[in-house]
C-alpha cells in the first residue's frame, strides 16, 4: 500500500544551535544541549528537527561560514556527538536534518586559502569567482568586476593583492563557489553522502537559489528580482537533479528542502518538479502583513503553484512574527494573539510546516540589543543603521527567573531581556493557558487529523477580513478583521487560537471546527 512520504506534511523544528540549550556551560548553545532538550520536543509534537550549520567555522556569519564540510566545530561538540544525537533523535521518533552551504565555504576554507596564494590563472583560482577589474569608476566606483551588491551592503566584490576581485553574495568572508566547475560539484556530492552516511534525514540547502551565476557576470538592476544574473539561474536546476539522484539512493526516505526566495510561486515551483528537490520554503506568508486578503493570496498562489507546499512563519533571518504582527496595533496582545491564529492556519492547510525555535514560547524580536552584543554582520555592514537578525537569535529561556534562564551554566552569548521570567519553557509548562500548550494541543490535533484529510481546500463565503476554508471535516477560521464575527455552522469546536466570545469568532483569533 503506498504509504504519504513522512516529509510531505512534516511539521519541522529548526534549532538554530548557538542559541536553543548549552550543555558545556560556554555560553553558547551545542550539540549536547540539543540532546538533553530531545524529550521537550518529542513531547511539543514535532516530527523532525532541521539543524543550522554546527561545523568548524570563524562565525563571520554565525556559521554560515563554512571552513571544514566534514567536522563539528569544537564550540557546538564533535562528530561522536553528532552521532549520538542522530541516534538520540530517532529514538525519540525525530527525524533530523542538517543545514548544508553550497554557494560559498568561509574565507578560512583550505580551497579559499589556497586559492589566494595561487597565481591569478590557477586551478586553486577556478574553485571561486575570481575576476579581474572593470575599467575605473565601475561596481561601486572602485573598479569591481560589475556592479553586483552584497546582500549584507556594500559591494558584492574584494579584491587581494594581486589586484584580482572574488565575489561574495554575503560577507567578505563568505566568497562564493564556482559552480560550473566540476570539481566543486563533486566536491558537495561527496559532502552530502558523507552526512547521509551518519544518517541524516535530509538537508536544507542554503541560498538554494544562488549557486550558478550568468555566464559573463553582466551588470544587475538593484532590488531583488528572482529572474536576475545573479539568482535561479535555469543551470541551477542540474545541481538539484544530481543531489536528487544521490538521497534516492540511500535507504529510507532521505530528502532536501532549498531555502528559496523567489517573487513568484510559479519559479518556486521549478525548484520541486519531482526530479529535483522534495520541498522549498515558501516565505509568501512570511513576508504578508496581517490581513485576511493577503493571506488568501499566498494560500491561493501557493496552492495552485505547487504539489507539495510548505508553510513558515518565522526563522533565524526574520523579525519575529509575534513582534511583526504587533506592529501598528496598540493592543500589546494583539500580536501574540495574532502568532498563535496564524499558526493555527498554516497548520490546517496541506504541506508541511516548519516552525522556529521558541515560536512556541510566543517568544517576541529583541528589539533593544546593546550595540556592542550585536553580531551579525549585517549590522556592522550597514554602519548600525540596520539592526540585522540577532533580535530572533537571543537564546531560549528554558528555566528560573533571571537570565540566563536555564540556557547553561555560563551566561549567553548574546543577553536576554530581564522580562522573559513568564516565558521560560518551565513556567509555560505549568500553565494550560500557555502559549507551549497551545502549540501542544495544534500539533497534537493536527497529528489525530493526519491521513483523514484531502489535499485540496475549498473557501466559503466569510465576512470582510475573516477567511473559511473547509479541508475534507475540518473547518479552518481565522478572523483578522476588528470585531467579533459568527461561526459558519459546525459539529465540534476542536481548538482555538483564543477564548471565543460565546458563540463568535473575536478578532485575532483562529478555530478549527469539525463537521459532518
Ligand atoms: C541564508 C541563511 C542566512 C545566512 C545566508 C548566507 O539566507 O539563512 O542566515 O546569513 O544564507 O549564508
């Protein structure tokens, strides 16, 4: 009997590892941390974790600085490790994935180390994007190769000594792979086997859609478009053809989601025809504001575009979507109230879900980040003028009054805020009124529904921002509009985002209801 793909509505856990528990007291989440926290996410109902990037690395960009494919670095704990929490996870009936980086290694990668010392027309040169200048007053005035920008501010070229420039799509540090080169290609296919031989469940991909740049390197229009010379480039599809060929010939179900941003569902769909990747983000409802309209249009567009959807609402990049949909309300409920009803909703719909570590404490952005604990890059890029990610990246309170709220022994690396006592995992799991046992309850609800319900999902007629959809038994109400409006006829109220008003349905708030 042909049995649905575990990964096809997975609902998937990321741990962002310097900031989820830190078991060797340094201040700094780990591998070890993760292992001891097992327990708590079996319980929440997750099916799968998907770790960011743990191996040995400077941190330029909290590790998505790769200098060694192969290894731990030494601050997240070893390969040993490693294994005994791929071990550990499955054991708890966890799926585990792992971040892989392909578009660049860190500056401190022994190719990139290589590659400077190498003459300017060298194999060592051939792995990177090594180009010579432009004429003067090109790129940003400086006599880059073209007018490519970073993604972090400034230009996207360095140059060295000999007076080449490479290209880095990110920080300095971070210079970019050259994918038409076969050595590289080989390169990563061995990298994937070597982490789907200690058994790994799958990787997400980062920068998915960045790895093959157009031949020439022309000159791009500024702001992001997904149809650039600089992203999803039609070659890049070949690379994914390759790694699918490789996870299917591992035992088991072994799969990839890419971390693809795109303006258009129709171009993330390429990135999932079934020779390719199993899943890409879809970071339409992530970058919608609050508003039934807007969230009937990603479903709409999402649906229609792709087999197998997925659903996020917050990661390690974004602001928080407590703290997004609070914006502009002056109701300081509004938008923990608003997080928990949009939760509820992605979790009705088909796909997958991937949810992001402490979402489920109702934890909101660090807007107040001292200057000096700032680490991403992206704030020392932009002179402090752009606060950057690290409001999302404080680490979890597990525990106790004060900081660092159980996360370790010693301290945090960077501070949490004195008022998160009532959100410590410990206090919310004494409280059914919780935040975590909302969470609890949706996942737990979601799990009993499983296999009970069709793909497809019909909208009924609702009053002005309030959105119905029905999927097979269950209904699906989300009221984003300001009054109170009436529930459409129903057998069973199975769980809500919030308190109903009697029988109604008060703004910012979701249900599930059941029927016939
Ligand atoms: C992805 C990661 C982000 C990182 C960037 C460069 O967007 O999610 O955290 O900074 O790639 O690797």
């Amino acid at each position: 009997m042909e049995t649905t793909p575990w990964w096809r509505d997975a609902v998937v856990y990321e741990i962002y590892v310097r900031s989820f528990a830190d078991a060797s007291g340094d201040g700094t989440g780990d591998l070890p941390g993760i292992r001891d926290r097992l327990p708590y996410l079996a319980e929440l109902g997750v099916d799968a974790i998907w770790l960011t990037p743990f191996y040995p690395s400077p941190m330029a960009d909290g590790g998505y600085d790769v200098a060694d494919y192969r290894d731990v670095d030494s601050l997240f704990g070893s390969l040993a490790d490693f294994d005994d929490l791929v071990a550990d996870a499955h054991a708890h009936g966890l799926r585990l994935m792992v971040d892989i980086v392909p578009n660049h290694s860190s500056s401190a990668h022994p190719w990139f180390q290589k590659a400077l010392a190498a003459p300017r027309v060298s194999q060592e040169r051939e792995r990177y994007m090594f180009r010579d200048g432009g004429s003067e007053g090109r790129g940003s005035g400086h006599g880059e190769p073209n007018n490519w920008l970073s993604t972090f501010g400034g230009p996207a070229w360095t140059q060295v000594p000999d007076g080449q420039w490479y290209l880095h799509l990110f920080a300095p540090e971070q210079p970019d792979f050259n994918w038409r080169n076969p050595e590289v290609r080989e390169e990563f296919l061995d990298v994937l086997r070597f982490w789907l031989d200690r058994g790994v469940d799958g990787f997400r991909i980062d920068v998915a859609m960045g790895l093959i740049k157009a031949e020439g390197l022309p000159d791009t229009d500024p702001g992001f478009t997904s149809r650039s010379p600089i992203w999803s480039r039609p070659e890049v599809h070949d690379i994914y053809r390759d790694w699918r060929r490789v996870l299917d010939s591992y035992p088991g179900t072994r799969v990839a989601i890419g971390e693809v941003w795109t303006d258009s569902a129709e171009d993330l769909a390429l990135y999932v025809r079934p020779d390719e990747l199993h899943q890409s983000f879809n970071f339409a409802w992530l970058e919608a504001p609050w508003s039934a309209t807007a969230f009937r249009k990603v479903i709409d567009d999402t649906l229609k575009a792709v087999a197998s959807p997925t659903w996020v609402l917050s990661n390690h990049d974004v602001v928080r979507h407590v703290t997004r949909y609070g914006q502009g309300s002056l109701d300081p409920q509004a938008g923990p109230a608003r997080a928990r009803a949009a939760l509820l909703s992605m979790l009705a719909l088909p796909g997958s879900a991937y949810l992001y570590q402490g979402e489920e404490l109702g934890l909101p952005e660090v807007t107040d980040l001292p200057p000096e604990a700032r680490q991403d890059p992206i704030f020392a890029r932009s002179n402090g003028e752009v606060p950057g990610r690290d409001g999302c990246r404080v680490p979890l309170p597990w525990s106790g009054t004060e900081p660092p709220y159980g996360f370790g022994s010693g301290g945090s690396w960077l501070p949490q805020p004195e008022n998160w006592a009532d959100l410590t995992a410990e206090r919310q799991a004494a409280d059914p009124s919780s935040t975590l046992w909302f969470y609890r309850r949706a996942l737990q609800t979601r799990r009993e529904l499983r296999g009970t319900l069709p793909d497809a999902i019909t909208w009924l007629e609702s009053p002005e921002e309030t959105l119905f959809f029905r999927r097979g038994r269950l209904l699906c109400v989300i009221n984003c509009g300001e009054g109170a409006v009436a529930l459409p006829p129903h057998d069973q109220v199975l769980i809500t985002s919030g308190p109903l008003d009697g029988t109604a349905l008060p703004a910012d708030t979701a249900a599930w209801l059941l029927t016939g």
